[in-house]
C-alpha cells in the first residue's frame, strides 16, 4: 500500500524544474561516464555501477535523516564510493585519465543529490507548513500524569517539577481515580489546553475530551512504547522536550479516526491480537500472555474468526484471523521504518488483514506480508480508505483499541477525521515531520516536478488484494 498525498497542489516554480531536471541530467551522465569508462573491462561494470546506487541511496538519507539514519547514510555513501572507485582503479589502473574520472564522477554525484534534494526541500517544507502555525501560548495548561506508566517516567524525568518552573498546572492520576473525569474537571475549572504524561491509550483519551472542547493538546511520551509519539516525530527518550511544546506553541493539525464513535489515534485489532488482550493478566505481562496463547491461535487447526468486511473491489471477505484498521496507514514491508506512519494527515484509514484457512496458514501470511511479499499468498489485503465496515453474525467481537481491551458491537465503523486534533509540538516538529515525509519521496516525484506537475496525490492504492 501506497498513501502518498503530501504533495502542495501548486505547480513546481522554475527554480525547481531546473533543479529536478540538473539532477536527472548529472545522474545520467554519471551513469555513462562510469559504465563506458569500465566497458569492456568484465565484472568492474557491475560493481561500479552497485557502488555508485550505493551511493546515491546513502547521500540521499544523509540529507533526509537525522541521528543514527544519518551515520547510517554517511557509511554508506564512503562504501558505495570506495567500491566505485576500486572498480574504476582495477578498471584503467593508477593513471591520470582515471584519477580525473573519479573526480569528476564524484563532483557530479554530488551535483545530482543536492539538486534533488533542493527541488523536492520547497514542496515538503510547503506541506508541512500548511498543517502547522505558531500560535500563542496557552495561558492555563494542564497537564496530567500517570505516575505508573513507562515505569515511572514521570518521577524519572522530573515532569512535574519542569511543569510547575513553566507556570503548567500538573494534576496526577492517582490509584482509584477516573483519567476522564480529571481531564473534564480540568475544562471545567478553566484549562485551555490538555497534556498528557502516559501511554497510548491514556494519550487517546484526554486527545478526545480535548477535541470535544476544541482545545489544544499536548502529547507527552511517559508511556513504555509511546508509539503515537514515535509516528508524530517526538522524542521518546526524553519526555521533557514535549513538555517545551506549552511553551514553543506550534500548533499542528493531524487526523484522529472513530470507531463506532470511539476515539483512537493509533489502531484498533481484531482477531488475534484483540483475542489475546483479553486474557487476564495481558497488561501486567505482556510478553508472557503472547507466547502463552499464539501457539493455540495460530494452531495447525484454528478456525478464523467470525469477522467479515467488503473489499475496495466490492468483493465480501469472511473469516480472518488478524484486522487491523489504523488511524493513518502504516509501512509495511522491507523498510527500516516499518510499522511506523510517515505522516499523520493523510485524510485517510489504513486497512490490513489477514484471511486464510487455518492459524498456520495466517501466520504464514502474515510473515510474507512484514517481508511485502504478501501478494504470494493471495489472503492478505492492504488498502487505504476514508470510512470502513467490519462485520460479524454473532453481532460482537473484541477489539484492542490503542492497546485498550474491549468487547464492541458490531457492525463496526470506521471513520477518519482529518486535521481534527489540534496538537501542540516543539518547535524543532516541523523538521522533524518534514524527514519522515521525505522517505516518502520516489523518482517519478521528481519526474513531475521536472515536468511541471506538483507531485500531489498519486493516490491510496485500493486494489485491496495482495
């Protein structure tokens, strides 16, 4: 599956069309340079030529990434460069002609990257900017704190002393009291903008008291996972940079998605994981519950679950083992960043199930799918969609909501809310949620702009079928 909406709609100026068409133009001579150069000379064509793509894909996360994709990319660019250089030194020897080639061969590949990566700057920088603005900062924030979530990362990191140095009201959710009643009491007394200092599903919550009032909301990652912090871009490892979004005051627009009226920001399961969730003793222990219950669901003889939905096609679906519907889709397949969401307001629902015979069978797709090749099995589907329907004759079935166990009524619908929560960030998000989309960017988004097409909107794949 393919979500990639992020482009501006306007047309590319001039500036970029040169750009995109220098960095076509650069790569190609490059590529003849280097191939003529070993033409002739056996095998030093193709690990030139490995070393020079190499290249370029490490140059282009140097620009793109940050931190540890960064060094990443940087390693990669001086393998990539050494092996075409070995080949073209193996190729034509110490002389001078080659020594020039190389030159000019890495002059060019540096040409190609920064025009492409300038061309594609102005259009992510343009899509980011229209979903986020300065505004000021509020004047009576809240902000609420499970003290037990990401085990104790509230006390760990000082949240509630840095809160109070900044003016921030902090109100604790101590054992035996209700996080939604503390959340509308704060309303009550006056807050004009909600944080929360805790997991996922503690983040759903008060994010959805917090669009009920139209307020602001901040997002702190105290919980164990935080995954809704990891796919807006914020920082995980300390949670006192979000608490700086009270005061930094970006605000930025992201969608939330419903089901059957209920708020999520992250995903709702059903099947196998919904059924797991379920058992006692899940939450304290994770990790055993999993193991404990996979062998018997996803058994030699399993039946799949009394679950169905229509596919894009029009064709009815019955009987799977694993339905996850996300707010925003997720990266699956052969990526570094999988199981992640690039971006956050993409206006549309991401839809992946899995349907097979038996549980052996489901996990066999399912491993097929993490590795995008689940179009071999034939029983998984992945499309986007902006509303989604899931069924069941016995008129109920669990649901793992942002980690949350419940039992819901079906049928179950899905809606998508897009830019519907109003999120404060730091202001160090833009460029941040910017990086992410631009591990979005292919070649035929620069073949657009070279061509004088914004690179908007090639559309959710909806074949379903995989």
């Amino acid at each position: 599956m393919a979500v990639r909406t992020y482009g501006s709609g306007r047309r590319p100026s001039v500036s970029q069309r040169v750009l995109a068409v220098v960095a076509f133009v650069t790569t190609a001579i490059v590529v003849v340079e280097v191939i003529d150069f070993l033409v002739g000379k056996g095998h030093y064509v193709v690990i030139g030529t490995l070393g020079l793509v190499f290249a370029i894909a490490g140059a282009w996360w140097v620009l793109t990434e940050k931190r540890t994709r960064r060094v990443v990319g940087a390693a990669a660019v001086l393998i990539g460069l050494g092996i075409a250089i070995a080949a073209m030194l193996g190729a034509g020897g110490d002389s001078e002609p080659t020594f020039l080639n190389l030159a000019v061969t890495v002059a060019l590949l540096t040409v190609a990257v920064l025009a492409a990566r300038t061309a594609m700057a102005q259009e992510l920088q343009e899509v980011v900017g229209s979903t986020m603005r300065p505004v000021s900062p509020p004047s009576r924030p809240v902000l609420l704190c499970n003290p037990w979530s990401g085990g104790g990362k509230v006390q760990r990191f000082g949240l509630v002393e840095l809160a109070a140095s900044m003016g921030i009201e902090t109100v604790m959710l101590d054992r035996g009291l209700d996080l939604e009643k503390l959340a509308r009491e704060s309303v009550q007394r006056g807050a004009d903008c909600l944080g929360m200092a805790g997991g996922d599903g503690s983040q759903a919550l008060v994010a959805s008291i917090a669009v009920e009032h139209d307020l602001p909301f901040v997002c702190v990652s105290a919980g164990t996972r935080n995954h809704f912090a990891l796919d807006l871009g914020l920082e995980r490892d300390d949670p006192r940079q979000s608490v700086y979004a009270f005061r930094d005051a970006v605000e930025r627009r992201v969608d939330y998605a419903t089901v059957n009226g209920r708020f999520f920001v992250n995903n709702v399961s059903l099947g196998i994981y919904a059924t797991i969730v379920q058992q006692p003793g899940y939450r304290e222990n994770k990790s055993e519950t999993s193991r404990r219950m996979l062998p018997e669901l996803l058994g030699r003889t399993e039946k799949p679950f009394d679950l169905q939905f229509t596919a894009p096609d029009g064709s009815e679906v019955d009987g799977a083992f694993l339905i996850m519907v996300s707010n925003n889709p997720y990266v699956l397949g052969a990526s570094l960043d999988v199981s992640q969401r690039r971006r956050l307001d993409s206006g549309q629902l991401g839809v992946f199930a899995v349907t097979a015979t038996t549980g052996q069978q489901a996990a066999h797709v399912v491993s097929l799918a993490l590795a995008h090749r689940a179009a071999k099995s034939g029983h998984a589907y992945e499309f986007a969609s902006d509303a989604f329907e899931i069924r069941s004759r016995s008129g109920r079935a669990y649901a793992g909501i942002d980690g949350e166990a419940l039992d819901l009524d079906t049928p179950m619908r899905f809606e998508i809310h897009p830019r519907g929560l109003r999120l404060l960030v730091p202001e160090s998000n833009p460029k941040v949620a910017a990086r992410r989309q631009a591990r979005d960017v292919h070649m035929r988004d620069l073949v657009a702009i070279a061509s004088g097409r914004s690179p908007v909107d090639h559309g959710p794949d909806r074949r379903g079928k995989q």
